[in-house]
C-alpha cells in the first residue's frame, strides 16, 4: 500500500479499535502547507506548536501531514484532551507492522495522554499543602520578554532577562526523557506560608537531583563523552582545572532546560575553581550555557555571537539575548550591561 491509500484509510482504520471509539475521539487531518485562516488563533498555535516540536522551527505554515485524534478529559467534559501523529511515521510502523501497529501506537499515545490528565489532578489537589507537593517542585529557565504575559499570575524571579519559574512535577518518564509539568500560581504560593528564597534553594536542590549537572569541554563532546568524565561536581571527578581556552558546556543530563545548572548551589563556585578565575556565561538556549575564561575574550563579542544563534533559532528555545558574569572574589552573578 502507497503513503496516499495508507492517508485514505487511516481515519476508518483508527475507529476500527473499540479503544479509540470508547473515548469518544475524534479525528481530524491537518495537510502539509496548511496556515491559519485570520483570526483563527486555534489553529495558528497548533501549526507553529506542531513545527516546533516536530521540526524545531517556528513556521506558521505545516510542514508535514498530521492526524489529530481530540478526546473528551477524564476529569471534565467539557474539555478536550489530544494527542497528535506525524502520518508519515505511522506509515512508517504500517510498513513495519501493518495496521496492528498503528492502532497500537495511537492507543498507548491516548492511554499515556489519560494518564498525565489523572496524575496532574492528584497533583493539583496536593498543590495547596506544601508539604505534600515539595517533593515535586522543581525550577526551569525561560526567557521572561518571550513569556511575560504568560506568568504574570505564576511564581518566578528574574535574574536579568531570565525567569525562573516554579513548576511541579506532574509525571516524570526518565526513560523516554519526558518531563511533565504545570506552573505555580500565586494564590497557591501564598497558602504555603513560605519565603520564597526558601522555597526557591529547596526547589533547586530538587532539581539539580532529577536533572544533574553536566559540563563538556566542547560543544562537539556533549553526545560521545562518558558520564563519569563529565560529573564535574562529583568528587572523584578527574579534570580538576579547565585551559584557559576551554569553552565548556554547561547542562544537565536530561539536556532539556540544562541552563539551570548554572543556577544549582555550587555550580558557578565549582567552575571559576576549575578555571582559578571569574567567567562569562553565554545561555544559547534553554538546554545549556558555554563558559568564557574572564580574559580570553571580550563579552560583547561574546554578545553578538550569542544574538546570532539566538536569531537561528525560534524563541522558544532562547533564554537570553545578555551575557552573564560570575565574579569569583565577590561571589556574586549577574548580567553584563552593554557599553
């Protein structure tokens, strides 16, 4: 069977499965080139969401076929949940597996999707007790221009142009590298009765644990270099001091949203005693930060370069547009101004 017959049989052959039918699903078909008609913000954030995660670039035109399967909340009907398939990946598992691994791929999707749902309510109903929930607290940069509107009701604090937000654990698939989690609101946040620079050290403790840091020598190193040579906090660590040449990577090992190491408890200190000097820091995303020696290059052409890989790039992934400076006798980390 060709992609095209494959494409018309595919809505009939997803219904064929009394999983799909008892949720109530149902299917519709988004065709590559597709773009939003004016003011049709729905399906204009799909198309560009859909890109993102697929292609990672920001494209408000379709750059491939995809079935969108939307079924009724366990927990309210009057909501929708959805889980989305690229067709030409369940062509793929057709060829492999033919239709029993196509319809075994969408309904392990909709169970995985049902089960988020039930595990965020157990977390929101466990959210106003802090005790409860902070275990499941962790941090995660963004870019607070790209999202300002966004958190205006959520917790965060700024460090320069970077939002550090508090977010609980809704389900944690360390295996498939599938992080799920919802933001802290305010009015929840002050039923803890908690200071924030509390809260704020526990929470990056927690995280650094479910996310450790990391440091490479080279960008290049990142994917080939053995955990055990690149654990620098740990303390039989081998590399006890970084060439002033050194550009290191800085993330952690999920990768994902890897800049917060930076802003773990004895990240910063461990990396200017590595150095035997203060350093720049560069976030080129979200996922990692590469490390100047103070010395070895001027930070505004450390600032061009990183707005040249941010523009790259989609703002969903840009965490900065500023270059940062850890001050290795004062202790202190901040933004460079520009001159």
């Amino acid at each position: 069977m060709n992609y095209e017959n494959f494409f018309e049989n595919l809505e009939e052959n997803i219904f064929s499965s009394e999983t799909v039918r008892s949720t109530g699903a149902e299917v519709s078909f988004h065709l590559k080139g597709e773009t939003a008609a004016p003011g049709d913000d729905e399906t204009e954030r799909f198309i560009r969401n859909t890109n993102m995660k697929y292609f990672n670039v920001e494209n408000s035109t379709l750059l491939d076929d995809f079935a969108e399967v939307k079924f009724p909340c366990l927990t309210d009907c009057d909501k929708t949940n959805f889980v989305r398939f690229e067709v030409k990946f369940l062509y793929e598992i057709f060829c492999r597996d033919g239709w029993e691994g196509v319809l075994k791929h969408v309904c392990d999707n909709i169970s995985y999707a049902e089960h988020i749902e039930k595990s965020a309510g157990e977390v929101i109903c466990a959210m106003e007790c802090y005790e409860k929930i902070r275990d499941r607290l962790i941090i995660r940069p963004l870019n607070y221009k790209n999202n300002r509107a966004q958190l205006t009701d959520y917790v965060f604090r700024k460090k320069g142009d970077i939002a550090l937000v508090l977010y609980a654990i809704v389900l944690d698939d360390e295996k498939n590298n599938c992080l799920n989690t919802i933001r802290i609101p305010k009015k929840i946040f002050e039923k803890w009765n908690r200071s924030w620079d509390d809260v704020l050290e526990e929470t990056l403790r927690n995280t650094s644990v479910i996310s450790m840091p990391r440091l490479y020598t080279s960008i290049l190193s990142a994917e080939t270099t053995p955990d055990s040579e690149s654990a620098f906090m740990a303390a039989d660590f081998p590399e006890k001091s970084l060439r002033p040449e050194t550009i290191p990577l800085v993330t952690t090992t999920r990768k994902t949203n890897g800049a917060i190491a930076l802003f773990y408890p004895g990240v910063k200190e461990r990396i200017a005693e590595m150095f035997g000097d203060s350093f720049y820091v560069a976030f080129t995303s979200i996922h990692e930060a590469m490390i100047h020696k103070k010395g070895t290059v001027d930070p505004s052409g450390i600032r061009r370069h990183l707005r040249a890989t941010n523009n790259s790039f989609g703002p969903e992934d840009t965490l900065s547009d500023n270059v940062f400076y850890y001050d290795k006798s004062e202790g202190t980390f901040s933004m460079v101004t520009e001159q």
